[in-house]
C-alpha cells in the first residue's frame, strides 16, 4: 500500500518541548480532565474556593496513569476588558497522602510552546515521588493548550514533505488558522505574560499565599517570568532544561543541535565495536542527508502503531527529525550510530517507522496556534538568521518559516523587561543534561549567575528534561522540603553516565 509523505513539522516550529520525548508525553489527552466524571456518592474534594472532582490523567501510547482530582478556572481572555470573553482553564490536583502536607503547593508548567501540563505529567509523575510525601502538586493546562481553550491549527498538521519548506506556504496557512480562530479567541492574549497572570489567579483561588514552580523546557521562561513578577507568591523554583530570559527561542536551536550530536556520536569513537561496525556516524548523517535531498528513496515499512505496510519516499527531513529528536534522549540515541548505518546500506524501514512515529506524534500534542501566539509575540521581531545555520543540519529554514508565519499572525504585548535576565533571592535549583539539543548546559550556567540562592547541576550523560533521571527525584523533594539548593547532597548524580552506542538491535555488546 502506498501513501503520500507524513508531515514533517520540524522545520516550521521553534520547539523547546519537554518532559520525556520523543513518544507518549508528546500526544494523547487526559481521559476525563475536560468534564471530570465523579459516583454520585462521592462528595467533591475543595482547594480554596474551587471543587475537584476525580480523574485520570492518561497518555495516548503509553500505560501510564495517574489518579487526580479535576477543576476548572474562569479568568478574563483579556484582563483589561475583565467583562468580556471568558476562559476556563483546566487544573488537575495531584494530592499529597500527607495529611501534614505543606500549605504551598507545587505547580509543574509544561513545555514546547503548546504542551498540555495534563496531558504531560503522567510521563513525568516518577520526578514527583518524593515531592508528593510533602506537597500537594497542581497542574494547569496553559491557555490556548489542552483542554484551556486549544488553539488548533487543522491544516499545520496536513502538509507533505514536498510542501513543508515554502514559506509562502506556512504563512498562508499561519493566515487561514489565524482567521479560523479569529471567531473564537483573541490571539494577542495568549502569551507567556497572560499565561503568569493565569497562575497567579490559580494560586489565588487554592488560598494559598505562596507557591513553588517546577517548570521544563518553555515552562522554564514561564517559571521566572512569574518568579520575576510575583516574587512575593513565588517560594522557591526549580529550572528544569533552562531557557534564559534573554534567549531569543529559535536562534540557537540549529547550533545547539550540531553541538549536542557531536558529543553523542563522539562516543561511538570511543567505542572499539562502534567504530568498528558503523564507523564515523557523523559522517553517514551529512551522506544520507545529502543523498536523499539529491533524490529521496522509496521505502516500503510497518507502521509501528497499526502494523499496515505502506510505501512513501524517505526525504532528508525525515532523517533530520529523527536526529534532532532522538538527541533529546541519549538513552535512545545510542541506537542512531545503527539505524543511520543500516539506511546507508539500504535498509531504511526501521528509520521511516521510527520518523513516522515521532512526526505524528509531534503534530498532535503542539497547539500550533498557542505556539505561534507566543513566538510571534515574543520572539520573532527579534529574531535573526545565523549564516553559519546554513551549513548545519537544521539549516536556517526554521528561523524563515517562523518569521513567515508571524508576519501574519495577530500579534501580542510583551513587557519591556520580558527579555531580561532574573534577578533573585528566591531559593532556584537549576538542572541540565549535558547533551541537551536545545537547552544545553551554558544556559543554566548563564541564568544562575544572577541567583543568589541558585544552584545548577549538571546531569553527565543526559539530554532534555531531566527530573526523572537517577536520584534527581529524591533531590527536588528534599530542595521543596528545604528551600535550599546549596544544602544538598548531589553526589547521587556521579553515577550517571552516557548511553553506550548500541551494537545492535538488541542492545549493547556484553
């Protein structure tokens, strides 16, 4: 069976993203976190003045589960016309056992843009073990995400490879969403500083004076963003694959990308079997790479989801999407050295299946048009193409399709500090993978510079989105505990080490 080219939306979309990648936290809903469903016998549970009810939070190609409780918020779509539209922001209540818990509870901010906290947490509710025996935690689809009022752009999700790097193309469909939408929400009202305003009206309603942040990825701006304007709700904060106030989003992502491969495939170097089986597999990316923009080759695969066997070209952005995302987790990258050298060799099946697993599974968890409400607002007036992108394997044309888009796209407000770096006393554990594609370890070292009660550490062998890895779960309850990162123990983290390059498909040589 044969069918056009999947969507390759790589390029198109300054991703940060967050949690675990590249599958199960990147698609999916919560089963019942959009009209929580309770017996009839059981009382909702109150937080401050709002009612949960009980749910599941559950991720579409994954098991995982997670009991909550379930509420819903109304707040202003535009705070200065307090009487107009309305939106009603989703929040999940993940509750302590603890019946001494502490009055200030946790809320973990999701990533991309676009990501759903809800729909989120369960892939990351292992980081939360310990934080759990001390804290209530609480989720917040962020507007325009989830089940807050989505900001779905249908037709990001339907264009083809062929079409997917013209930018008179993106911007027509970046015009077509913004009209689509235009009936239905304000696209100048969902940014970061909206979104912090959502929080704090959140916080308020749970009567609580004070709150700690847990924020991955985008969620990190979001995070000092609200330490920077509500310092005095705002506890202690931990920084989890750090995006510095002053990071313009999308300017470094194709730089970053280059570093991060380099140190990855440098381990298959300093593998005897590696070498020795795949060679240098920086060398056979930039081939197929260039091979298949030359001519893209037909592959016949399974699909990984439904098992019918399909047949479409395998172009360079496949490729090139597998790469970028499969260098967010070491753990999986350590297959690339294997999977690039059997493409070279013809046998690229395993390497469609796995491109069309994660594409899809991007496509369907990023609220594109949130996305693009931020960036537009926040980014892209100052975002500037790098020539020496040109040369690397994202090319610079995500830094094009992104302005292209955002020429069109209504745009927001932003403070005129928005863009500068924190200033803070507030108790910050700041934590990076040392591999990290897109928030590599320079921005941690760049923020807690201007924290003077901030710690950054270093995860070795680690990608994207770390506070699941090792011992790094005990560690964030004892600094939410504490509210002192400088006290703890890290030494647990010595242990870690980098993913060995698999030798084959089952694993590594014993």
């Amino acid at each position: 069976m044969k069918r056009s080219a999947p969507p390759f939306h790589l390029a198109p979309a300054a991703l940060l993203l967050a949690a675990s990648l590249p599958f199960g936290v990147l698609a999916g809903e919560p089963e019942t976190a959009a009209s929580p469903s309770r017996p009839s016998d059981e009382p909702l549970r109150t937080y401050g003045q709002l009612g949960f009810a009980p749910c599941t939070l559950s991720t579409e190609l994954s098991t995982l589960n997670v009991d909550a409780y379930c509420s819903r918020l109304e707040v202003p779509e535009n705070r200065d016309a307090p009487d107009g539209r309305k939106l009603s922001l989703a929040i999940a209540w993940i509750a302590s056992d603890n019946t001494q818990a502490a009055a200030d509870p946790v809320f973990f901010i999701a990533g991309g843009p676009g990501q759903s906290a809800l729909e989120s947490y369960p892939q990351i509710h292992s980081a939360f073990r310990d934080v759990l025996k001390h804290h209530q935690v609480v989720l917040v689809d962020q507007r325009g995400t989830g089940q807050s009022h989505p900001l779905v752009c249908k037709e990001s999700g339907e264009l083809d490879n062929d079409q997917g790097d013209d930018p008179a193309l993106w911007r027509a469909v970046a015009e077509r969403c913004a009209s689509d939408l235009a009936a239905d929400a304000d696209l100048r009202y969902y940014t970061t500083t909206d979104a912090i305003a959502d929080l704090d009206a959140v916080r308020a309603a749970l009567g609580v004076t004070q709150i700690n942040l847990l924020g991955v990825s985008y969620g990190t701006r979001v995070a000092q963003q609200y330490m920077q304007r509500y310092p005095q709700q705002t506890r202690s904060v931990v920084l989890d694959s750090v995006v510095p106030n002053t990071l313009i989003l999308g300017a470094e992502h194709a730089r970053n990308l280059e570093q991060s491969l380099d140190q990855q495939f440098a381990l298959c170097g300093e593998d005897s079997v590696c070498r020795e089986r795949f060679g240098n597999p920086r060398e056979r990316l930039n081939t197929l790479i260039s091979e298949l923009k030359a001519a893209p080759r037909e592959v016949t695969y399974r699909d990984p989801l439904t098992a019918e066997q399909h047949t479409e070209s395998l172009t360079a952005g496949h490729v090139a999407l597998l790469a970028r995302m499969y260098a967010y987790m070491p753990s999986l990258g350590g297959s690339l050295p294997l999977t690039l050298s059997e493409a070279a060799n013809g046998h690229a099946a395993s390497l469609m299946a796995q491109a069309k697993i994660i594409g899809e599974s991007l496509s369907d968890s990023i609220m594109h048009g949130m996305q693009l409400s931020v960036l537009c607002a926040e980014d892209a007036p100052l975002l500037q193409a790098d020539p020496a992108d040109a040369d690397r394997l994202l090319g610079m044309e995500m830094i094009t399709l992104q302005k292209a888009q955002c020429a069109v796209w209504p745009r927001g407000q932003m403070p005129a500090d928005f863009h500068t770096a924190v200033t803070s006393d507030i108790p910050t554990l700041l934590l990076s993978g040392e591999f990290d594609p897109v928030t590599p370890p320079r921005y941690g070292d760049a923020v807690v510079e201007s924290l003077n009660n901030g710690r950054h550490l270093v995860l070795r062998g680690q990608g994207h989105s770390v506070a699941s890895v090792g011992c790094t779960p005990r560690l964030l309850g004892e600094f939410f505990k504490s509210a002192d990162a400088k006290v703890l123990d890290a030494a647990c983290l010595d242990s870690l080490k980098a993913t060995q390059p698999f030798a084959g498909y089952y694993g590594w040589e014993p």
